[in-house]
C-alpha cells in the first residue's frame, strides 16, 4: 500500500518508505496535512477567482462612514449653500433662484440610509470575483461570465446556492487538461516592476468547451492538489518537463522554483 501511494507523489511516504524518518523532527505538520487531505472522503480543489468578501464589518464601517458624509452635504450643506445663493440673487435685475429644500435632521438621516445601501451593495459587488473551476472526486463545477450573467452569478451567491447555477461535467467528460507557464510584469513603485510566473490551466471538454483560468486567484486554491486529483482520475496532462517537475516536487513555492530557472528577477536578467 506505501508503495503504491509513493507513486502518487505523497511527500510523508517518501520519507517513510526511503529514510525511516517517520519520528524524525523532519516529518512536519505540514506534511502530515497533506496525507490527511489525500485521505478525504470529499476532495475539493479551487483554481481561479472564488473570493466574497471575507470582513463584512469592515465594508459595512467603511459604507456607514461615507454614508455619513454623504447624509450631511445632501441634507445639510447642500440646502444652506443653495439659499446663500439665492439671497445672493434676489436683488439682481434677473432674480435668478435655485429651486431649494430645506435642510432637516429627517433629510439626514433618509439621505444616510439610502446612501449605505447602495455603498454597501457596490462594495459587495465590487470586492466579489466568482470565475473558478471546482474540482471534487465527482464532478467539475464551473462558475464562468462565459455562459452566465453577473446577476445570476449574484443571486446564486446571496442565495448561497452557486452550485445550482454552475456549469457541471463528470470526470469522463473531461478530454484533457493543459498546463501552462507564462510571465507577467507587476509592482512598480520604488523597486520597480516585478517579473511573476504565473501558471494556467485549460480544461478541454468532450463537448468542445475549453475553460481557461489562471492559478493564484483563490484564497482556497491548492493547485498541487489539483494537479494530483488529475493524476489520480488519470487525465490527459499536457504540459512541459519543468512545469510537471514544479509539480511533483515539494520543496519551493512557484515563484522561487521557476526563479531558480529563469533569473527574471534576479542578477542575470
């Protein structure tokens, strides 16, 4: 049985099974998380953009403090600017006058609560990014604007029901998948631009329906992870020698492997 998960590229058993190293101070947590997670009934993998906004105290003081700012110019200095005008006017030869309201601790307070609403909403909206694939031992679930609109991609999320609307194949609908690296600039400031590697995956249907989505992007991402739950299902992976080299070792982060190789960011770029 080690023998056998050893192929399936389980760091821990490496370990046990090459060095006897199971009470050594090298076995880590970390190490042993991975197993326990290999071990799950339930795998579930995100590659792509799956953040809601995690802190909705912080958006709702954040609204509630612009709001505030908001309830007092239209209730408040808006009217008193406006009849200073008018006063202004009233002795010209045109009599020009601003139609007006008056200023009131109602207007306030109304003009406040209509402006957190809608701050609220758009800050919602705007800090929520759903474009993901989600793979389980199952199925694959797809969250795309490809193929479905904001506004369902909205509801299904207030509902908590994302699932429902999603795009879903099971694992022998599933072609094959590509990997690829490519590299983009960022940063900036005082230490310039940045040179990141960023891997992407494609996920090619018996259909015809390619779905490409950058790694990276979620806070649940585990990208190892994926590339093993394709490996166990037995799909096709296209990708190069140093791409699957990333992959089946343990030891550096993305950056840092793909770093060691190109130099982007270091002395010989």
């Amino acid at each position: 049985m080690c023998e056998d998960l050893k192929e399936k590229n389980i760091p821990l058993l490496d370990q046990v099974i090459e060095d006897n190293q199971i009470g050594d101070k090298k076995v880590k947590k970390r190490d042993l998380k991975k197993v326990f997670d290999y071990f799950k009934k339930d795998q579930t993998v995100v590659i792509g953009y799956k953040s809601i906004p995690r802190s909705l105290l912080g958006i709702s003081v954040l609204s509630l403090f612009i709001s505030g700012i908001f309830g007092i110019l239209i209730g408040l200095a808006f009217p008193n600017m406006i009849s200073y005008v008018n006063e202004q006017t009233r002795s010209s030869v045109q009599h020009f006058q601003i139609p007006f309201y008056k200023a009131s601790g109602k207007l306030i307070i109304f003009s406040m609560c209509i402006s957190f609403i809608i701050l609220l909403i758009i800050f919602v909206i705007c800090e929520t990014k759903l474009e993901y694939v989600e793979l389980t031992d199952n199925k694959i679930s797809i969250c795309s604007y490809h193929y479905q609109s904001g506004k369902s991609i909205l509801k299904s999320l207030i509902t908590k029901k994302e699932n429902n609307e999603n795009k879903e194949y099971s694992w022998q609908d599933l072609r094959r998948v590509k990997i690829e690296l490519y590299f983009t600039k960022g940063g900036g400031g005082h230490q310039g631009l940045y040179t990141f590697y960023v891997m992407q995956f494609s996920f090619i249907f018996q259909d015809g329906f390619e779905f490409i989505i950058d790694m990276g992007k979620s806070v649940e991402e585990n990208p190892k992870m994926a590339y093993q739950i394709l490996r166990n299902k037995n799909i096709d992976i296209q990708a190069s020698d140093e791409v699957i080299d990333y992959f089946e070792q343990n030891e550096l982060k993305l950056y840092d492997y793909f770093e060691n190789i190109y130099h982007k960011n270091g002395k010989n770029r």
